[in-house]
C-alpha cells in the first residue's frame, strides 16, 4: 500500500511545445552550443540527467522573442506583482510590477524535450480526484512524523542583533543567558513552602526567579502543577503591591517557564503594566515589550501606549533603543503613521553607526509592519550594504532584501554583489531565506542565472522543508523569469510532488495555489490534477473570501489552459465569470492601457498608414494576458483587410461632429472635387478596399469591400499581425528577456494563428521624439517586413 501511495504522489502534467520544434529546441539544448549563443540567450539551460519521476508530457508550441542581455527593463516588484500590477502595473502587468524606473523585472523560457503524448485528463470519475486528495493528505501526516522538518527559529535569529551591543541586556529578555541552574529538589521545596504561608511581594518574586532557574525538564512540569498554580494567583492578587522592577522580575521569569500566552497571571500583568506604563522609563517599556514577544502574547493596547510614549520622547532615543524601538514593531506588525517620518530621519542619522545586524533588524521591522520607506534612505542602506556585504550574515541580508523588494527599488551595485557571494551561501540558507532571495530577484525582475542554477540545485534536497507560500513562490519567481535551470526535470517534479503534499493548506490559502500554478503555465507546464481543484466550483468559492483579488489569476490560468492544453477535460471557470472578468479587465485598460502615448500613437500612425480605423484595432486580443494589443490584417501579398468596422463608425462620427464648413472647403465641394479626405470617406463608405499602402492614407479604386471576419474565423489567405508595443515591465532589468507572462502570451497568441511583430520600447520610445515620417517608415517596415509574410504564408 505504501508503494501506491508515493506513486500517486507523481503528478500528471501536460506540457505543450508545437512537435515542429522538436529538433529546434534539443538543438538548443545540446551541449554543442556556441560561446556566442550562450551570451545572446543566458537564460538557455542545458539539460541535465532526467529525472526518475514518471511524468507523461505534452509540448506546446514554442515561441522565443530573441533577446540581447544589454538594454534596460525594469523592475517590480513593482507586484506583487508583481511583479508589479503598475498601469500596467495594475492589469496590463499585473504579474510584473510597478514604474519601468523602479525595479527590474524578469522570466525564461523552458527547453523541453519530445515525451509521450498525455492522456485524457481526468477521464475518471471525479471521485477518483477526491480519494487521491485524501490519500494525499494522509500520506503528509503520515510522513510529517517521520521526517525531520526544518524550523526557522523566529525568536532567535531576529535578535541575533542584541548581541552586538552590551546595551542591549537591559532592553530585551535574552532567554539563552547563562544562569545558574538550580538542583531539582529545591523546586519541589519551593512548591511545599507555598501551602505553608502567604508571603510578602519580594517572597513572590523569588519564588518565580528561582523556579526559573530549575532545569528544564523541571520547568516543563510546573505549569499543569497544582501548587504552581497556588503561586501565580498570589501574585495576581498582590499585583499592584510589586514595585515595578519586581514586577518586571517575575514577568521576564516567566519566559523561561513558557507560562502560555492565555495564562491568568500574564493577564493581570499586561492590565498591570498598561496601568504604569507612563510612569516606567523607556528602557523598562522595551524590555517589558520584548518579554511579551519572548512568551507569545499579543499585547496592542500596550504596544499603542509604548509608541505614543516613545513618540514623546523621540529625541531621547539611544541608538540601540531605537533599534530595539523598530524590532518591537515589526513583531508586532503594526506601526503608528505618524513615526515614519522620524523613523526616517534618525535611520539617516545614524547610518554609518549602525551594525551589519541592526542594520538587518531595522529592515525587517520595516517589512513586518508593511512601513513605508523612502527611496532615498533604502538607497542609502543598500549602498552600504553592496560595499560591506561579504561581512554580513545571510539572515541580516535576507531581510535587506525583503525591504528592498518592498519599496519596488532596482540597486545594481546591491544586485551584482549579491549575485558575487550568495550562489555559495545557498546550500547553508535555510528554505525560508532562499526563498526570499529567489523573490527578490523575480520581484525586482532582475534575472542573474548564476543565483537561479544555486536555488535549483539545493532545492530539490530541501523541499520537504517547504510550505505551500514556498513552494508556491519558487514556481512563481522561476516562471515569472521565464527560467528553466538544467536539472529542470528534478526540480519541477518536486516542487509539484510537495503542491499535492500540502494540498490541504491551499484550501486555507488559496492564493498559493494560483501563484504556483501560475508560475508553471509561464514555463509551459499544466499538472493536471491540481488545475482541476483550482478551478473547480468548489475552490473558486475560496477564493471569494481572501484578502487578495484572485480573480484576475484564475482568469488567466481558466484560459491559458483552455488555449494550450486541448485535451484536459477537468473543471473549468464558468462562462459568465469569464465574462465578467474579461469586462472589468476591458474597463480598466480602457482607461489605463489604450490610452498610453506609445500606444495612441502608434495607432494614429497605423491607421494613417493603412487607410483608415477599420484596418487596426487597438485591443486585447487576449485579456486575460492584461496588456494590448494591435491587430492589423493582411492578405498574403501583402494588401491592408478592413475589420475594425465598429471603431471605424465611431471614428467617422466624431470626425463628422469635428468638421467646419469653411469657404474654401465649400468651393471645392460646389466645383465637384472633394479634399482627399472625403474621398477616401466616400470610397470607404462604397466599400472599397485598400491596396498598396499609401503614407497619406489613400486608397487606390477598384477593391472590392469584404465582410468583417467572424471572431477566430480566417479568410482565406489572410494574415493577422499582432503588434506588440512594450516597455520595460515586460522585460528582465537591463536586458531584452521577456518576462514569463508575456511570453505566454506570445506563445499563446502563435497557437491561436497570429503572427506575433514586436515593437521594442528600446526602438519604439526613441521614435516618438523624431518625425512623422521616420515613425511611420518604422512601423511600415514591422507592418509589411516581407520574412514576416514570407513566413506566415
């Protein structure tokens, strides 16, 4: 039984690559490749030795924008997404991110290599999926007993800062402190003593000092005592006779006995401690704050009180206080707005005082209560960090990185010496920590293939360690930077091995589950059984009650799948919410995406080109891609075929409404001979076609007019062009990679039979400041370029 059930563990994945590829792509891969193609295609893996798992695949048709890793493209994070969701950050990138001048940006493509044709998917009943769910679930509680799970120390390694300065034993509750332990016999006479007599306040406080000193299996056994219990509701009773120090005393004593966060007496504390709080000094409102993170408990009231005090009292803050100040907001997840400023401030003061650690701590507070930073003094930070980064713990520089991830802020100095030390700290970086730092560069869209080919390496032995969150973004940074590293096949399987072992958190987090399945369809792989779940009715529900929009996700996976995976036969989103989605991603674009001045001009300028609206469509072909399109269509010599008619008429309105009946305008129209524009109008509304193109947009007499195409309906010898006009969130930083999104929807695009014409913003945006006539021979050369109709016909 336990062989069948680690076989189902091995999911069934569908891979799509057009079979005419086949040769290209094991060429591409061969270990015969030259120094020049490894230069112009970094991201290129070369295969390794397969992988055991039984993975039936499908290939899908393969399509490359062909990049040189020299010009620029930006950064998201702008995302998260992405990865940056900016105006093209909000829909047009939303697995991208912010401003083209903030962040890079990246995604790779994925070698594949001729396998087996998949089987139907799911062509067994439906309770069969159920039943694997439930193995599935079984199996992992099952092998979580028997598998020794790696566990980030959450109290520790965020303090390791405290141990850099001797200031700050008074201001934390350092628990690994040596003291002196007590034989376990004087334990039990403590706990016989509290029968015998009430005690005095200062009797208390010892008690609970020396209990903490047992050892500590001795310790483990107090709580569930009866007589300990004695003990801490004399203290409760007596809790206002404590003078402060006292009472500070018994509360740091409790973090060794591991007193639960609900315990009585820790309650009577905080009330306690709230009560006084504003007659404490700032020093023992800190230590009080970190005893209260030490055991657990979530203290608001007097978190709000500690940084109304500490607000007062800004310009007494010590630096080590202040450091503190910010780890005591970062674990408590919030910060009060009107700090940030002089957060700020005093960062900048102290810059060049600051340990590597603090340094790390301050940006994890940050982090943590999701505060603002500005991009000046994160600039700042990562300047000293990219100079002293070698000295500085993985844990200090993970957290750097998160901060800098969070401000959408691109720093090459920081990004290149990053890429110098991290690939050989990664086998010793604990799951969580390289799964920031592959977030970061997938965030920030910077791809550094170096650093990836380190995480792909070292993960498949650590990825039993993962969470769903890290498995998920694992396939989301490889895919969003379209990377497939060469042991692919090892990676991938496990990674997808892990997503069923945690199916069962999905359903508490569903946004993992559509990151992950999200970051493979950028690499063209669909593992089938958990595309099912994720679009089924039942999942979809989910959805609805997380904090995160996760329709525009599921959008995208409903209809990647639909394009690319022809024999899939599992759940699919429901026709009406495709439609409702595809309108509130068509009413967005039409207010952030088509009006974009690239955009508007490189339709003004087709159109003048071509002969009129009617010969381009400024659209998403496919919206589930988020980002425009122009489509234009040709007939295989090369002539302009009208379809856009429904813009056409609109366009005609307004230029109707726009028309002045000026004297000599009204001479030429009594002498009979009508401007060029209203002969072409007049030809246009006779239905005549275009025929050679013509810079003034007239168009020659003798074409007959043709009806408008059916939707995914070609003419006979028709080609349809799809223009795309980027910029720099489509691309990995500083280069002409195509992030993974965008090129599934090339690839997409070429399954669906459109001839796919790139206007690069590097050759594009340059345009827009020169001539008329200089852009417009640019656009008739991508238009008509005859290899592109060579090709297509």
């Amino acid at each position: 039984m336990a062989t069948v059930l680690m076989c189902r563990r091995f999911p069934r994945l569908s891979r799509v690559t057009a079979f005419s590829a086949t040769a290209e792509r094991k060429a591409e891969r061969g270990s015969s490749k030259s120094k020049r193609e490894k230069q112009d295609n970094p991201g290129a893996a070369t295969t390794g030795t397969e992988s055991g798992a039984t993975i039936q695949l499908l290939k899908p048709q393969d399509y490359r924008v062909v990049y040189n890793p020299s010009a620029y493209a930006k950064g998201r994070a702008g995302s998260q997404q992405h990865v940056g969701r900016d105006g093209s950050r909000a829909l047009g990138d939303a697995f991208t991110g912010p401003g083209a001048a903030q962040a890079p940006q990246a995604f790779p493509a994925a070698p594949s290599q001729a396998l087996p044709p998949i089987r139907h998917a799911l062509a067994r009943p439906r309770s069969r999926t159920l039943l694997e769910q439930t193995i599935l679930a079984t199996l992992y509680k099952e092998e979580a007993g028997k598998e020794k799970w790696e566990v980030h120390d959450s109290k520790e390694d965020p303090r390791t800062f405290q141990k850099g300065r001797p200031e700050y034993r008074a201001l934390s509750c350092d628990s690994s402190e040596p003291a002196q332990t007590l034989p376990a016999e004087e334990g039990e006479l403590i706990l016989q003593s509290v029968a015998g007599c009430e005690g005095s306040p200062e009797m208390l406080r010892d008690d609970f000092l020396r209990l903490s000193r047992l050892p500590a299996e001795q310790r483990t056994a107090l709580v569930p005592d009866r007589r300990f219990g004695a003990l801490c509701r004399r203290a409760v009773t007596a809790i206002r006779l404590f003078s402060t120090p006292d009472l500070i005393q018994i509360l740091k004593a409790c973090v060794p006995l591991a007193l639960p966060a609900s315990h009585p007496l820790l309650e009577a504390c905080e009330a306690e401690f709230c009560r006084r709080a504003w007659d404490m000094a700032l020093e023992q409102l800190l230590l009080v704050a970190d005893c209260w993170r030490c055991l657990e408990r979530d203290v608001p009231s007097y978190l709000g009180i500690l940084f109304s005090f500490a607000n007062l009292h800004w310009r007494e803050l010590t630096l080590p206080q202040f450091v503190q100040l910010l780890y005591i907001i970062g674990e408590g997840r919030r910060a009060p707005a009107d700090l940030a400023l002089k957060v700020e401030s005093t960062i900048l003061k102290h810059l060049d005082s600051f340990t590597l650690e603090e340094l790390g701590a301050i940006c994890l507070g940050l982090f943590k209560s999701v505060s603002g930073i500005s991009e000046h003094v994160m600039r700042r930070i990562a300047d000293r960090v990219s100079l002293q980064m070698e000295d500085m713990s993985t844990y200090a520089l993970v957290n750097v990185l998160k901060m800098l991830r969070y401000t959408r802020m691109d720093h090459l100095p920081l990004m290149r010496e990053l890429g110098r030390v991290i690939p050989a700290r990664i086998p010793t970086t604990n799951i969580q920590g390289i799964m920031h730092i592959t977030l970061t560069y997938s965030a920030l869209h910077f791809f550094d293939e170096d650093v990836l080919a380190a995480v792909a390496t070292s993960l498949p032995s650590k990825v039993s360690y993962c969470r769903s969150k890290d498995a998920a973004k694992f396939l989301w940074s490889f895919g969003c930077l379209d990377y497939e590293p060469p042991n692919e096949e090892e990676f991938y399987s496990s990674l997808i091995k892990q997503l069923h072992t945690k199916l069962h958190e999905f359903r508490k987090f569903p946004e993992h589950l559509l990151t992950a399945l999200l970051g493979l369809a950028f690499v063209r792989r669909f593992p089938e059984e958990l595309i099912d779940y994720a679009l089924s009715e039942e999942f979809v529900q989910k959805t609805r009650g997380s904090k995160y929009d996760l329709y525009k996700d599921l959008f995208t996976l409903g209809k990647s799948v639909e394009i690319e995976c022809p024999t899939y036969r599992g759940s699919r989103l429901p026709p009406q919410l495709c439609q409702e989605f595809t309108e509130m991603i068509l009413s967005f674009a039409e207010q952030e995406i088509y009006v974009r001045p690239e955009i508007v001009e490189a339709t003004s300028l087709l159109e003048s080109m071509l002969g009129g609206p009617e010969y381009v469509k400024n659209h998403m072909i496919l919206p589930h891609t988020r980002s425009s399109d122009l489509e234009v269509h040709l007939a295989v010599d090369g002539r302009p075929i009208p379809f856009n008619f429904q813009d056409s008429v609109a366009a005609r309105k307004l230029r109707d409404v726009g028309v002045s009946l000026t004297d000599d305008l009204m001479s030429q129209l009594i002498k009979g001979r009508a401007p060029v524009e209203v002969e072409n109008e007049a030809r246009r509304e006779r239905g005549v076609a275009a025929g050679t193109p013509c810079w003034g947009g007239a168009l020659p007499a003798g074409a007959k007019f043709q009806a408008e195409p059916q939707a995914g309906c070609w003419q006979p010898g028709e080609v349809r062009l799809a223009l795309q006009v980027s910029n720099r969130n489509h691309f990995c930083y500083g280069s002409r990679r195509l992030l993974g999104l965008h090129c599934l929807k090339r690839r997409q695009l070429r399954l669906l039979g459109y001839v796919v014409v790139e206007i690069p913003f590097w050759e594009w945006f340059p345009l827009l400041k020169r001539t008329r006539s200089e852009k417009l021979s640019y656009l008739h050369y991508k238009v008509f370029c005859p290899t592109l109709l060579t090709r297509a016909a």
